[in-house]
C-alpha cells in the first residue's frame, strides 16, 4: 500500500516510520523513504535534530520522534524509557543508541557532500 499510494499515506513509512512532512523538515525527498537506506538515514537525521533542539533522555527523544504534542508521543516517550530502565535489555542500551544515532549522523554527512 505503502509503494502504491504514497501520496495518500498519512502516517509513517518504512523502517523508521517517518512522514512525508517529517522529510521534507529535514531536506528528504519523501518519495525515496521506501528505500530502506534512505528511511533510516531521514531518521536518523530527524533524531539528530531533536537531539539539538535539547531533548537529551529516550523519553524525551521518543516522545518528540513521534508526535511531540499529544498523549500518543507522550505514552510513546514513556514506553521508550521503558525500554532503557530495564534490566533485561543491554545495560548500555542508551549508550549504544547514542552511538549509532552519531554514527548514522556521520554517514548522513558524509552522503551529503557527495
């Protein structure tokens, strides 16, 4: 559905579930997030930008990746500081992601001089 109608999808597409408007917030040609490697590099992108906008916690990266103003975003903030409290996930789970959210930055970068 997603490849047919991408005009009409209104929610997120692809691996990192990201919109249309969400894209082209941060210069992505929406019509290219159903490659996967696109998707991820237009993710990691807006998680860059959240980041430098000062959320600094997987609640409040979380909650602003999904939908920063609305109970929805905020239940999705929680459920991904969730993930980082537990014990039964990697102890640096926080730190891993941290780091491949930089490493992605740097591969977004690096194709952009291309």
């Amino acid at each position: 559905y997603e490849q047919a109608f991408f005009d009409r999808v209104n929610g997120g597409v692809g691996e990192m579930q990201v919109s249309m408007n969400t894209a082209l917030s941060v210069g992505a040609d929406p019509r290219q997030l159903n490659d996967p490697q696109r998707n991820i590099l237009t993710g990691a992108k807006v998680i860059q930008n959240i980041q430098q906008q000062g959320a600094t916690t997987p609640y409040s990266i979380g909650k602003a990746y999904n939908s920063p103003s609305s109970a929805h975003g905020d239940r999705y903030g929680q459920r991904i500081e969730s993930y980082s409290a537990n014990s039964t996930y990697q102890p640096n789970l926080v730190e891993n992601l941290t780091s491949l959210v930089k490493s992605l930055t740097q591969l977004v970068q690096t194709l952009s001089n291309l």
